[in-house]
C-alpha cells in the first residue's frame, strides 16, 4: 500500500545516515536519465515527421526505444508541467496552478523516493517550481531530494545564464550557450559517477523557448526566408474570432506588450515569424548535437543499456500558428510534445505507442520500469505502453486554469478545460463552461476546421463534455477560475510573495471591450 509523503520518509530514512544502502551490483536498479527541453513542440522533430530540422540522436533514440505519439502536456506552461512531473499529481493536489507559485504537494517528489531506493540524485539547468522569484538561491530544502545541483529557477539569457552551484549563495555564470555548458556538466557528472549506485539525473534545457536564439553556427544553418511554416501559420480567422471575444479588461501597463505582439502576429508578410522559425531551428539542431554528446558518454561510461533514457519538454510553442504566440492553448502546437524512452531491458526498440500520456503519468511509468514502489499519485503507469501494449485511456485532460500568461496578454484568451483523445480536441471556457474548441485530428491535422458548432458533431461534443467533467472530479478540479484566482492571491499573500490581483483575477467586461487594440489586415 502506498505511503503518504510523511510517513513514506519516516519509513526510508529519507536524508538521514539510515538511508538505504545500494543493492549489490549485480541487483542495482537501472540509471534514471531525464531529459527534457523548454517548449519543444513534437512535429519539429524528424522522428515525429518533421523534414526542416536535422535531429539524428533524438531519432535514434525513437529509433532504439518506443516514441509516444500522443504525449500531452496538461497544462502547457512551465511550473504546472514540471510540478506534475516531480509530483505525479494535478495542480490542484500540488498547488502549482499557474507559473512562478509554490508547491505543496502531499507525497513523496520524484527525487525523493529515488534516493529512499538507493539512488544519488542530481539536477542540471531550469527549475522553475520554487516560486521564490526567477533569480533567488534555492536553500537544500526546497531542492525536493535533488543533492547534486547547478540550477537556477528560470533564465532564458541563454548566453548570460546564471545559476547556483550547490550551496553557494551567490551564483555562477554558465561559461557558454547554457544548454552546451549544462550537457557539459551532465557528462562530467555521469563520467564521475562511481557506479556504487544508480543515479537519477534530470538534464533541464532552457531553449528552444524564445527568444529563439542559439550559437551562431547553428544560426547560420537557417535562412528565415526560406523556411517553410505551417499551413496554420495564416489562420487569421480564428485569432480574430478569439479577440472578438475576448471579455477581460488588460491592465493599462499591459497594453504596450499587446500592441506589439498583435503588431507582429497582423504582420501578412510573417517576417517575425519567419524569424522565430529560423531560431527556433537553430535551438533544436543545438540540442540535439547535446542529447549526442549525452548518449556517447553513456556509451564511453558502459552505462547506456543500464539507464533508463527520456527525451521530451514540458510543452510545445505556437510559434505563430492561429496567429498566435507562446503557448497554452489548446492547440497541438502547445500541447503535443515529444516523448521518446530508451531502455532495451523493457522497452521494444523501434517501437511507437498511440498511448495517452500526460505529467502526471511520467512518475509512475518511470519508476515501473526500474522496479521503484512509487507513492499514491494521480497520474498512471504506462509501462506496458512503453513495452508495445495497446493502451486504453481514452482521454487526457488539458487546461488552463486561471487568467494571466502571454496568451491572455496578447489575444485575450481566458481559462479553458477539456480533453485530447487519440483523435479529437475538445476545450470549453472555464467561467462560462460554454463550448470553445473541437477539431477532429484525424481529418484536420492543422487544426483550421472548427466543429463546436456543426449539428453533426452535436453528440460528440456531449460526450467529451462529460469526459472533462468526470476527469475533472478525479483531478479534484472544481473548474472555477474565480475561485482558484482568490486562493492564489491568498497562498502568495501568505506566503509574503508580489500580489498582482489585476491580472490574477482581472475585471470583467462585456466579449469585446477586453480587445482594446485592433489589429491591422
């Protein structure tokens, strides 16, 4: 039966001299190697069907292990996934409902129960889940059973990048594009490793999230006028649709942000885009050259076959698609996500899984695999997913649960629940509950087809309607954007961090007047 977070530490000695001690080596338990890019959307990737960024290691890794094809990621923005991620639990459960808050998770973190099962832990490059402010020291407490640490909370300066070295209160340079200096630290970290026990290290890349930049080798691989950009990049349509409706009032400082992207995003020769498109290449090509490195130190190490690998972000990027910047929406450019698992011991080389997986599934398939008793969380195992079975689920939420974020900045999109499932997408308004989104991906993968309101889609709509609702309640989700805005007011209030009530909870207006600023063509 599993443990609650207190009990579950009391019980293994958790940092204390009566941890466990590693098993002999001919029982040691697999290597954890996490990997994970900063708003790496799937259909970039070669393995994923893209043909305009060269990514040979992530292929072999798809290539030498099992690519999930419907990897979502819950709610596409970077504290909600990486908390679900280290928690195995919904927002909801560990608090992190929006960016820049603070856990309080219920049971063990992923870190811990790793080093309760023998294993050293370390953490390389963006964290993201203190909510003490983008810049500050993370004290060993906070540091959720990670030892080894070279890590900042959040930085996109990519070739300024600080962070902090251990316990070290004043932090460090990374001495190059961080992403290089990062994998550098990985392989002299596994190159190191003694091999006494297992280790469970997270490699946690900032790009390819912009501002699109990488070194200017790979820079020069790409001519902005010559990339091709998705169909969907000229859905104008939509984007007006969804300022039309907009029905928040954007603070006065705000405004000037708005301004520009909708600038920008009204731009018919797509000249900022295209330039998005070219560095956003740039980064994925440098990443992929850093998982290479990852891989042969492994190999050098004789450690590759005994380590459990995964490539994957915690969610994707519009890059312009819909018109649209950044991420949360639910678009498959902000949801769709790679992940790709290598570990031959359990895991079919070759092999693709149309499964269902989301955050909270990570923990626990993880830990299947390296036979590790996780603790009671919400997210499933799909270890047999994973190994080639034919998964079930037949629905994954998706959402976003209160106002603020680019989006709603730049197109004034509010909260919004629903579910993917293997073919459809459906998303409602939160604070309405009234019908938004629903694509069939199936017939229209682009996504520019809207079937919320066709009479034919009428049953289908109901449906999924009731599966966000049933999800929801296993979620423990109340679906209640104003509510969930008053505790996070009152959570920072408490915790003593900066209030932004206007944006938080902003003023409702009548759909339109939100839209302050009209685009141009």
């Amino acid at each position: 039966m599993a443990l609650n977070r207190r009990k579950f530490l009391t019980v293994s000695g958790l940092g204390s001299a009566g941890a466990l001690l590693a098993r002999p080596s001919q029982e040691r338990r697999p290597n954890i190697l996490f990997v994970f890019a900063d708003q790496l959307r799937s259909m970039e990737l070669g393995c994923y069907g893209g043909t305009q960024v060269k990514t040979p290691n992530m292929d072999r890794l798809a290539a030498e292990g099992t690519l999930f094809t419907n990897a979502i990621s819950t709610a596409p923005v970077c504290s909600p996934y990486r908390a679900m991620l280290l928690t195995g639990n919904f927002p909801m459960k560990n608090g992190m409902v929006l960016n820049d808050h603070r856990m309080r998770n219920p049971t063990p973190f992923f870190a811990e129960v790793c080093k309760s099962s023998g294993y050293q832990t370390a953490y390389i490059g963006k964290w993201h889940v203190d909510g003490h402010g983008r810049d500050a020291y993370i004290p060993p407490e906070r540091r959720r059973g990670f030892d080894f640490w070279r890590t900042l909370e959040c930085t996109h300066s990519y070739l300024q990048s600080a962070y902090y070295h251990q316990d070290e209160k004043k932090s460090r340079l990374w001495p190059q594009y961080d992403a290089i200096a990062q994998t550098d630290t990985a392989c002299d970290y596994i190159t190191q490793h003694d091999g006494e026990k297992p280790f469970c290290l997270f490699l946690s890349w900032g790009p390819p999230h912009d501002p699109y930049i990488a070194p200017q080798k790979y820079m020069e691989r790409f001519d902005a006028a010559r990339v091709e950009l998705r169909a969907n990049v000229n859905d104008y349509q939509a984007a007006e649709k969804m300022r039309n409706e907009c029905d928040t009032m954007l603070p006065e400082n705000m405004r000037k942000t708005r301004e520009q992207y909708t600038r920008f995003l009204a731009d018919q020769s797509n000249a900022m885009i295209r330039k998005w498109y070219a560095g956003y290449f740039a980064a994925i090509e440098t990443l992929d050259d850093c998982l290479g490195r990852v891989l042969a130190t492994l190999e050098r190490k004789g450690e590759l076959n005994n380590t459990i690998v995964v490539f994957t972000s915690d969610h994707g990027d519009n890059l312009g698609s819909h018109r649209q910047y950044a991420k949360q929406l639910p678009y498959e450019e902000s949801i769709s996500v790679p992940f790709l698992l290598r570990y031959p011991r359990k895991v079919k080389a070759g092999a693709k899984s149309d499964g269902l997986l989301a955050p909270v599934d990570i923990m626990p398939t993880l830990f299947a695999l390296a036979g590790i008793q996780p603790p009671a969380v919400d997210g499933r195992d799909l270890s047999a997913a994973a190994a080639g079975a034919d998964d079930a689920r037949e629905a994954v939420l998706i959402m976003r649960y209160i106002w603020l974020g680019t989006n709603w900045i730049t197109n004034g999109s509010g909260p919004w629940r629903g579910v993917r499932t293997k073919r459809y997408t459906y998303a409602r308004k939160s604070h309405t509950k009234t019908p938004w989104l629903l694509f069939d991906n199936l017939k229209d993968p682009q996504q520019l087809t809207n079937l919320v309101d066709e009479p034919a889609s009428a049953e289908l709509l109901k449906r999924l309607d009731q599966r966000t609702d049933e999800l929801l309640a296993e979620a423990g989700d109340p679906e209640e954007p104003v509510a969930i805005a008053k505790m996070v007011i009152e959570e920072q209030r408490r915790y003593g961090m900066a209030v932004r009530s206007d944006v938080l909870l902003p003023r409702m207006v009548a759909p339109g007047a939100g839209w302050e600023t009209k685009s141009e063509g």
